[in-house]
C-alpha cells in the first residue's frame, strides 16, 4: 500500500468474473486488466485499488484510507453521512454491532426464500403489466422492502419508508434529509 497519504479509497473489484461482461461494467473491468493496481484520481481526490488483495488490505487501514470528510472531497461536499461506511473506527463499532447479525451467512441464508419470493413478485408484477418505471417500481421497491424485512419492519409503511429513503440519499445537509 501507499504510505504517508490519507485520503479516501474507491475499490474496483467484484467477485464474479460474470459481472465484467455486462456493459456497465465495461470500465470496471478496463480499469481491473489494465490500470495500475492502485492509483490515485486528483480530480475526485480519490485512491482507485483494482486488486482483491490491495481492498481487503485498505478496508483495514483506516490509518492510510479514511472515510473521515476531511480527507474526502466527495464527503466534504455531501454532509449528510451514513453509518458505518462514512465512518472510520471506533465510530463505527456500535453501528456495526447493531447491522452485522443481519448480514452473517446464516442470517442470508434463512432470508433467501423471502428475497427471492419478492423479486418474483415484482417481476410478475411487471410482466403482468409488460412494462415498468425501473427505479420506482424495482429499483426503490426492492431494497427498501427486503430491509424492511430484514429489521421486521411493517411493511405497510414501505412507501412512507422509500420516501424517507429517497430524501435521505438526495440530501447533501443534515437539514434536507
């Protein structure tokens, strides 16, 4: 890793091979084969990390990669900060506490039939009309829900919940969102 440097990091890398072949990831996979396998974006103020290896080693070194504001353009300029990935440790660990047992494998695994049964919902919801507004009616629809599942949440207040949601993201200040 980069050393003497805190700023923020962007990694490029995902897991499935698959995903590199779909368009929007053309420049993903461009920058994982051909760019160097970390390097720095003056214009974002951004470390670019292409290598699997070099993420696990920066999701670590909040020393060197922080999320903090002060050494992040993007976060300077959007005050609104969500927890735990706008954070670095210790502020995170209580946020993580509370999110973690959520996302173990086993918690996955026994969720899976219910994320499943409401993808083919929504699916079907859209083939019965054969046509949709992707970001409304899938995009916003589908992960508000399953969190709401996940945190046992009524679902009769998911519109209310997209909502909120869609301000929150949308806001750059405390106040907006």
């Amino acid at each position: 890793l980069v050393t003497g440097v805190q700023t923020c990091a962007l990694p490029i890398w995902y897991e499935s091979p698959a995903l590199y072949e779909a368009p929007q990831f053309s420049m993903a996979k461009k920058l994982r084969e051909e760019a160097p396998p970390i390097f720095f974006t003056p214009r974002q103020n951004l470390w670019v990390v292409t290598k699997p290896s070099l993420v696990a080693d920066m999701l670590k070194r909040h020393d060197l990669f922080s999320s903090e504001p002060e050494y992040c353009l993007w976060r300077q300029q959007h005050a609104v900060r969500v927890l735990p990935p706008s954070y670095d440790p210790p502020h995170t660990k209580e946020a993580r506490q509370v999110v973690a047992p959520l996302f173990t494998p086993q918690s996955v695994e026994r969720m899976e039939p219910l994320i499943r049964k409401l993808g083919r919902e929504i699916v079907d919801n859209v083939a019965r009309k054969g046509r949709c507004e992707f970001v409304t009616e899938v995009g916003k629809l589908f992960p508000v829900t399953v969190f709401m599942m996940l945190a046992d949440a009524p679902l009769n207040l998911r519109e209310p919940m997209i909502d909120a949601v869609e301000r929150y993201l949308r806001s750059s200040t405390v106040d907006e969102s």
